[in-house]
C-alpha cells in the first residue's frame, strides 16, 4: 500500500478541520463542568432576583423552572449556531490571511511518524508527539496540544490508506512498535 497522499487544501477542508475541533471541545469533560458551574450560578442569580420578602409564589417558582429548563438547552443551540454559522465564515478569513493553507501537501507515513511536505516547509513528527487524536467521515485531525492540530482530508487518502495511518499511529502510540519506529523510512511502501 502507498504511504503516502499528495491535495491541495481548500477552504472547505479547513472548515471541516475546524467544526470537528469546536465539536471535539464542546465535548470535553471539563467544558462540561464548567457549563454546569456557569448554569448553576446563573440560576442561583434567578432565585436571588425572584426572591421576594413574602416567601415563594406560584410566578416565581415558575420562571425558575422554566429558566432551569430553557438555559441549558438555549446554551448548547446557541454553540450549534456558533459552529455551524459564524464557525465557517471564520475558517473561510482565516484559510484566505493564511498562505501555508492554500498549498499542495504531501502527507507520508510511516512507523517513524506523519510527514508533512509542502513547497516551503518540511516536517516529521513521531506519533507519540501528538497529544490525541479525533477523525469524521471528512477528516483526521492530529493534536500537538488541546488548541494546536494538523489536519489531514481524508478525501486525499483512500479508505484504506486512512485506516492504515490510523493503525499505524495507534500503534506506534501505545508503544507496540516504538523499536521499528526508529528504522523506518518515510513514504515507503508495504
């Protein structure tokens, strides 16, 4: 099998790359506490502001409720409009300021690491150098740290080839092949 891909990007491969990242951190654990510490302050802000000195009525105890019902569920369309609105008219600016985004890439791979080659730049990172990983039906994505990523279209890889590069960074993440990593050539074939 070939190891390697070359695409030119386009703006709707870095749309892609960033709605899978905002949906990746919308889902982490820790954004989740921190909505519900955020929901619950507000909240508790209701009940001081509905609190009146003759006790709890009927009015009150209702906003509350529906408050309790509707913040939540406002919150999580309100980041949906974001992503799948204003989320893409940014990629789009950012994809247009940043030329490194609008070149051919050639994208190899091996034990040793993913290759990266444009007509500028060239770079190998070992797999164990990313952080996690995220992929969709459009896209791999491939983690330095929580906010920095490179991206790869899958629609540059066959189905077979995006497989293999997934078996292969797995694989050599957990450890299992880290003494073949350290011969294997770039771009070779299998």
């Amino acid at each position: 099998m070939d190891r390697a891909a070359t695409i030119t990007l386009t703006e709707q491969d870095f749309i892609a790359s960033q709605r899978l990242h905002a949906w990746d951190y919308l889902r982490r654990r820790v954004l989740s506490w921190r909505f519900a510490v955020v929901w619950l302050v507000i909240l508790l802000g209701l009940a001081v502001l509905f609190l009146q000195p003759g006790g709890w009525d009927m009015t009150t105890i209702a906003a509350l409720a529906v408050a309790a019902i509707v913040l939540p569920i406002a919150s999580i369309l309100l980041a949906m409009l974001i992503n799948r609105v204003f989320g893409p008219a940014a990629a789009r600016r950012i994809f247009r300021q940043q030329k490194s985004l609008q070149q051919t890439v050639e994208y190899a791979w091996s034990d040793a690491g993913l290759k990266t080659r444009t007509a500028r730049s060239e770079s190998l990172v070992p797999w164990t150098d990313y952080w996690k990983w995220r992929q969709d039906a459009t896209t791999l994505l491939l983690y330095h740290s929580d906010r920095l990523y490179q991206f790869v279209p899958k629609r540059a890889l066959t189905p077979e080839q995006a497989a293999d590069m997934v078996a292969v960074m797995e694989r050599q993440r957990s450890g299992a092949g880290a003494v073949a990593a350290s011969s294997a050539s770039i771009g070779s074939q299998t």
